[in-house]
C-alpha cells in the first residue's frame, strides 16, 4: 500500500506540473492575444478618428458646393426677376406658399429649407421666352400660349445635368408646376403620382398666388374667391386638378397663405 501511496502521489505530482505548465501557457497566449487586441483596438480608434476627420471633410465640401449651387439659383431667381417685373414678389412668396405645406404634410426641416430655395426656380425658363411675349397685354392666342407653355421644358433644360438635390427638386418644379392631378395640365399631361411631390405642393401655391394677384389679363382677387376657386372650381380652375392630400391641407392652412401674400404684396421679400 505504502508503493501504491507513494507511486499515486508521484502520478499527482505529473499532473499537477503538466497542470501548471498548460496554465503556464494559456496566460501566455492570453496575456498575447490581449495584447493583440489592444493593439487593434488602438488601430480602430485612429482608424476612427480617420475616417470622421475624412467625413467631417466632405461634409464641408458637400455644403460649399450646395451653397454655390444655390448661389447660382440665386442669379437665375433674379435674372428672371428683371425679366418680368409681375414675378418678383410672386416667385418668392410661392416659396413661403410650399414651405408651409411641406410642413404641414411631415418634412423634415432640410426639405422643407430644400424646396425653399427650390421654389423660387419654377418659372426660370421664362428667360427663354421672348420679350414682348412675356410683357404682351391681354390674353394670348393659341400659338402665344404654345410658346409660353414652353417656359417649363426651357426651365428644365437649364437646371439639368446636375446630382445637387437642389438642383434636381428645382428642375422637377420647373418642369411640373403645371401639370394637373387628373392630368390636364402641360407639358406632358401627366398625372397623380406621375407628378413630383414637389411639383405638386408649387403648383398648388402657383395658382394661390395667380388668383390674388393683378394680370394684364385679369384683375386680382381676394382671399376668400381665390379660395374658393380651388376648392369649388370655376370656368378655368377645378379641385380635380390639385393633389387631394395638398387640397385638404390648404383647407387647413389657406390663412396663412393669406397672411404671406398681404405681408409682401407691395414688396418683395429678399430673394436668399
């Protein structure tokens, strides 16, 4: 017994070394791969602060070359501006008109800034149309009007080609704000949602403002019959050409349209 005891404890003994050197081993890889993973964990931090040093950048890059492209907008409000001297208020209040109903209908504040500074580009193409054709009193003929209605295809072709959100809300507004919810409108007679959301929130302003202000064709008129002609109709105008969402915010909000429009009636409000 005393020879087993004594083999017994020697067989321990092994395993308790064998024991101690796996442990041995096993802090040393642990104490390694901790290492390792600091190691890449401090790589993952600069790594970090890389990559938002390299956003942070084109972030700024990305808002210079938004703000040149919006100064660029800017000179085209106002070329068309002195075009026509009937559509220096009017351009921009139909920017107040559709900051309104964007927020009314959920945007977020970048859009609604967004179609802000979008708006005031909807009848650009009126740069493109001659003279004594946009100045002309009284109502037009039918080859007058096929020139007129140009100015959205016109105003398309100048704001194309460019990947600025701006830039392609401005050409969708150019090239839509006339055309009809149940597609009787032009260019292209499109309809519902066919139409650029954004399209259809200045069209629906557009037309406010067409109805309270003096033509050379029409008299003005005031808030309470321009109201009533978008939402009843008349011989011209019909609900069925506006988006029904928009028609029951303006239902809502057409105070405040009326607000704007007698705030900058007899002046017009800065451009930018």
């Amino acid at each position: 017994m005393a020879r087993a005891e004594v083999t017994d404890l020697a067989a321990a003994k092994e395993i308790i070394r064998h024991l101690d050197a796996k442990i041995k081993t096993l802090t040393r890889g642990e104490n390694l791969r901790q290492r390792e993973a600091l190691g890449f964990e401090r790589k993952l931090r600069d790594s970090a602060v890389d990559l938002e040093f390299a956003l942070d950048l084109e972030r700024r890059r990305s808002a210079e070359l938004e703000q040149s492209y919006y100064d660029m907008v800017l000179r085209l409000t106002r070329a068309s501006v002195y075009k026509d001297n009937e559509t220096g208020a009017h351009i921009q209040r139909v920017s107040y008109y559709a900051r309104i109903i964007a927020r009314h209908i959920g945007w977020s504040e970048a859009d609604q800034k967004l179609i802000f500074r979008a708006a005031p580009m909807h009848d650009v193409g009126k740069i493109a149309i001659p003279d004594l054709l946009i100045r002309k009193r009284g109502s037009l003929d039918v080859k007058d009007r096929k020139v007129m209605e140009s100015h959205t295809l016109r105003g398309a072709q100048i704001l194309e080609g460019s990947n600025s959100r701006l830039l392609e809300m401005a050409r969708d507004i150019a090239v839509t704000h006339h055309e009809h919810w149940d597609g009787t409108g032009y260019p292209r007679s499109l309809r519902c949602n066919q139409i650029p959301i954004a399209g259809r929130i200045v069209m629906l302003g557009d037309n406010y403002d067409a109805l309270r202000s003096h033509r050379s064709y029409k008299k003005s008129f005031p808030h309470e019959k321009a109201c009533r002609i978008i939402l009843e109709g008349d011989a011209r105008t019909r609900p069925e050409h506006f988006d029904p969402q928009l028609l029951a915010v303006f239902r809502t909000v057409h105070p405040e349209f009326k607000e704007i429009f007698e705030r900058f009636e007899h002046e017009n409000p800065a451009i930018g």
